[in-house]
C-alpha cells in the first residue's frame, strides 16, 4: 500500500524520527497514528452537514444569567394585567384577519420549503482557492494529492470530527478548537505536523499540566480566561445532551448546581467566575490525566483493512 520508505507507513524515516522528537512518541506510535491518518483522511465520507445557526440563536438565549432572571421577575408580574387587556384586542382583530392569514401562511411555508432543499454543505469549488496557496489540490473524500498521487498532509475539520472518539464525545466541537481547526469550518484543515503535536498533547504520558490547560480551554466557551456562569451552563448543557440538542436539561438543578460550584470553589469576592488557578487547585487534586485521552488510532476491521491494503 505504502510507497515510500521501509517505516510500515508512507513516510520517510527521518520524517518519522523528526515527528517522534518533536512528540515523544515511541517510533511504532508515530507509524499507528500516521497510518490511522492516512486513513481518515483517504476514506468516503458523506458531504458535511453546515451548522443550524438557528438553534444556536436558540441556546443563546435560554442560557443567560439567572441574574437577569431574578432582576426581570418583579417586572413581569407587573406587567401581566396590562399584556392581558392588550392580548383580548388583539384577539379580535387576529380572528377578522385568521382566514386571510391562515391562506397567506400556507403558501409560505410552502415557498419557504422549496426554497430550502437540504442543509448539505456545497462540494468543494469554494475550496480552489485555499488549495491553490497550497500547491496542491485535495480531492474531497479521497484526500489524494491530484499531481502525484502522495497521501495527504492535512487533515480537515469534517474528517476529524468523523473519527469514532470525536464523533461520540459531546465536547467534540471544543477538540476540534483545541486542535486548532476554525469553528463551523468543515474545511478548515491542520497539517500532519500539527495534528501530532496536539495528539502528544492529549495522549503524551507525564503532560498533566499541559492538559490542565487543554480541559480549562475546552470549558472556557467565550475565551475570556475565566469559567464565568454562562461558561459553566454551557458545559453542563453539552455533557447532560450528550450531544443531542433535542435533549431537555432541567434548568434550575442545573443552576443550583452552578451556584454551588461558584460558591465553595471561587476565589472571587463576589463568586461570579472561576480562575484558571481555581479551576486547577480542584480539578488537579484527581486523576482527571488519565481519562482526558483521545484515541486516534484506528482499531478493529478498520486497521485490518489498511494493514492489508
């Protein structure tokens, strides 16, 4: 299968010498993850679906601050009697116009329909440019170079996100961030080089600092070196969905849980945020090392099927 070299992969040895230097990977490591890489980024894939910026609209708002929650609820009642009489006028006008209305929502929906024929991201023509600064050209799904047919060097966000451990891990999205792939860009791409070095980050024994910072990033959403409660939310939300956004999460356990969290953990005076410190003098008293590891080498029939290729 492999053309180059005597490695067991498609790279040179002092390819595989240099990768192994700068990841303190073992040698039979680099020539697993290089051959996982090949791979995942020469099988079919289907076309990347683009992200519902609606449903992000969506969660956005249910996950303000209960703060505002609590400033807005005395107001609200307030205002209850007041929506009430306005809402009956409004009821009679809305049944002398219902019929029209109802005809003009019909058709609508169905022009709003035929004008949303699929959410598939479209095939690569708005890539040509970006592969051109490359000096190579990418086949999508094969991932071979079109000139000289090497394996590729890069890796995109679609096909990461499609590795087993990526795809089922409800913080997959945040990976991929600290990977170093662009948010929301199915076709952003990392090089091989890269990629390896955040492997080493992720799965390189002795690293327990360094991931320290990696789990800190990963649940730091708006990127403002602090945990604050809309942080905390988030991550809640996303591990209780597990990954489905049709999942319901009850609000006020959650909140319950945030504010003790704050609370009993902050440094800060008024407990509104965690500091990375915070963050560390808690979560580094566990073995959290052990379990923040991401496999990425291809196992079972997948690493039958390129062994044998």
């Amino acid at each position: 299968m492999y053309a180059r070299g005597r490695t067991g992969c498609d790279l040179e040895e002092e390819e595989v010498e240099e990768i192994r230097m700068n990841t303190h990977f073992k040698r039979s490591e680099v020539i697993k993850y290089r051959r996982a890489f090949v791979y995942y980024t020469t099988r079919q894939l289907p076309p990347p679906v683009l992200d519902d910026k609606e449903g992000e609209g969506g969660e956005d708002k249910e996950g303000g601050d209960e703060d505002d929650v609590d400033a807005k609820s005395n107001g609200d009642r307030d205002g209850e009697d007041t929506d009430a009489i306005g809402n009956d006028k409004d009821d009679d006008k809305d049944k002398e116009n219902g019929s029209s209305k109802a005809d003009d929502d019909a058709s609508s929906t169905a022009t709003s329909k035929a004008k949303k024929p699929s959410q598939v991201a479209p095939q690569p023509p708005a890539r040509t440019d970006r592969d051109k600064q490359r000096q190579t050209v990418i086949h999508f799904g094969t991932g071979l170079n079109e000139s000289t047919g090497n394996f590729p060097m890069e890796i995109t966000r679609h096909q990461f996100m499609n590795i087993k451990s990526i795809s089922m891990n409800p913080l997959g999205d945040r990976i991929a961030l600290a990977f170093g792939f662009k948010e929301g860009d199915p076709y952003s791409a990392i090089s091989f080089e890269d990629y390896m070095l955040h492997a080493a980050d992720f799965n390189r024994p002795g690293n327990r600092d360094l991931k320290l910072k990696i789990a800190f990033k990963i649940q730091d959403f708006d990127g403002d070196e602090k945990l604050n409660k809309n942080d905390l939310k988030k991550y809640y939300d996303t591990i209780a969905r597990n990954g489905n956004m049709a999942v319901p999460v009850p609000k006020k356990t959650r909140n319950e849980v945030i504010q003790k969290v704050l609370s009993e953990i902050s440094s800060d005076p008024k407990k509104k945020f965690l500091s990375f410190d915070d963050f560390q003098r808690v979560i580094g008293t566990t073995d959290f090392d052990t379990t923040l590891k991401l496999e990425l080498c291809i196992i079972g029939k997948d690493a039958k099927k390129l062994s044998t290729e």
